[in-house]
C-alpha cells in the first residue's frame, strides 16, 4: 500500500491543477460574455453586407453566428495558456524593444509626446504600453478582453470603456481582429481628443492568422472608415507579420 502511494500522488496533483485551469477559463469567458451581454449590440449577427458600402479591399471572414462566438473565438487565443507564456517570456523584451522603437519614431515626428495620454488596442499583456512608458509616455494603459494588470485593463475595442475625447494617442495592431471595422474606427475616433493621433499597423501583403475576422487590402477603406480624421502618412514596418503603419489625425473641427 505504502509504495503505491508516492506514484498516485503527482497523477493526482496535475489533475488538479488542469480542472483549476479549466475552471479559470471557463470562469473568466463567462464573466466577459456576461458583460458583452449587458451591450444592447452584444448579440448583433454577423453582418451580411461588407463594411463601409461593401469594399472589396475589406472583407468580413465568415463563420461567426452571434457576437458571443466571435468573443468566444477571439478567447481561444487570449487565453491560450502556452501563448501567454511566450508573449510574457520568450516575446517580452524582444517585442517591447521593437514597439519602443517604433513610439520613438513617432516621438520625434512630434505625432506622441511625454505629455500624451496613450491607449494601445487589443494590448494583450501590454508590450506595446510598457514600451511607451519606456520612451516617456507614462500616462499609458492597454484595453484587451482578459486583463493583465497594470499594462491592461479589460475592455471590448468595439465598445471602448472610456469618456467622449480622453486619449492624446491610440495605438493599435489587431484592426484584423475586428468584426466591426465601423465600429472599432468609430470608438477611436470617439475617444481620441481633437488634434489626437491614431496609428494603425496593418497587414496589406499577406494574409493575418486564423483568429482575424477581417482581410485588408489596401489603405483606402481606413481613410474611408476615419470620417473624422485627416491621413497623416503611410509607411511600410517589419512589425510582428505587419507591414505597413498608417497614421490619422482627428480633425479638430468637425464640418
């Protein structure tokens, strides 16, 4: 009996810890299904027409039956266990070297300064933000649909948690991800200030990963999209599979 003992146990330990795992997951997608419920929009089906009159340089990925599916799809990824490891161990350094390097650019282009109050969209575990604090941009803080604290705070980019003109600056790189371009541009617009900068990273020549709900193909369904902003640039990037950043203005009077 004694010698069966000591095998047994390390078995029953990773059961343990798999269900608590499983159970973490379940728990944290119900808890942000539940709040997407609360959002009269929340249930919306999945468009049938393409966005922004149907261009053909922008077209929804099919597939998704409900709202709830795609969160519970874009989940899937967030929440794998073995990419939250990579993006806060192998990733970290290496990504936030190269995001410090872009904001740096972006700082001497005076399009970001020290006294800028930025977001970073779909931030993940936050590189991007720790990357703007390091280059002086303190003021900083990520939304994403699982939080990671201090960088990332919850949050559905469809349906930005924050006040009408509260950011200086709004960065992101998972336009992709966004069943609702539309929406998605509209809350940028929405919460930057006037005068404020937004700068997209983008994949035009090639395809993005399984998880995106969109395909771009050109620049000219953003400067569609961004109603109320004025086209600053457009530059090609090596950014994580992106390659090109583009840059808004939010117009500071709106006709």
């Amino acid at each position: 009996m004694n010698s069966t003992t000591p095998k047994s146990t390390p078995l029953v330990t990773k059961c343990f810890l798999f269900s608590l795992l499983l159970s973490l997951t379940i728990f944290l997608s119900f808890s942000i299904l539940s709040h997407q419920n609360q959002n009269p929009n929340a249930t919306n089906p999945l468009p049938h027409k393409q966005p922004n009159s149907s261009s053909p340089d922008l077209r929804i990925r099919p597939g998704y039956t409900s709202y709830e599916s795609y969160i519970q799809r874009q989940l899937n990824k967030t929440l794998n266990p073995k990419l939250r490891k990579v993006w806060t161990t192998r990733d970290w350094t290496r990504k936030i070297n190269v995001f410090a390097t872009f904001f740096a650019d972006l700082k001497h282009e005076n399009l970001i300064s020290a006294n800028s109050k930025a977001l970073c969209i779909g931030a993940r575990v936050g590189q991007e933000v720790e990357a703007l604090k390091r280059v002086g941009v303190s003021d900083s803080v990520g939304i994403d649909l699982v939080p990671y604290p201090p960088l990332v705070i919850r949050g559905d980019f469809h349906h930005q948690p924050f006040d009408n003109e509260t950011f200086d600056f709004e960065f992101s790189n998972v336009f992709d991800h966004a069943l609702y371009p539309e929406k998605f541009v509209g809350e940028i617009e929405r919460t930057l200030k006037p005068g404020g900068v937004c700068v997209l990273h983008v994949a035009l020549s090639r395809r993005a990963d399984k998880y995106s709900a969109n395909d771009l193909y050109s620049v000219g369904p953003l400067k569609a999209l961004f109603r109320r902003s004025e086209l600053v640039r457009v530059r090609t990037v090596d950014g994580f599979g992106l390659d090109t950043e583009v840059v808004f203005r939010k117009k500071k009077t709106v006709l």
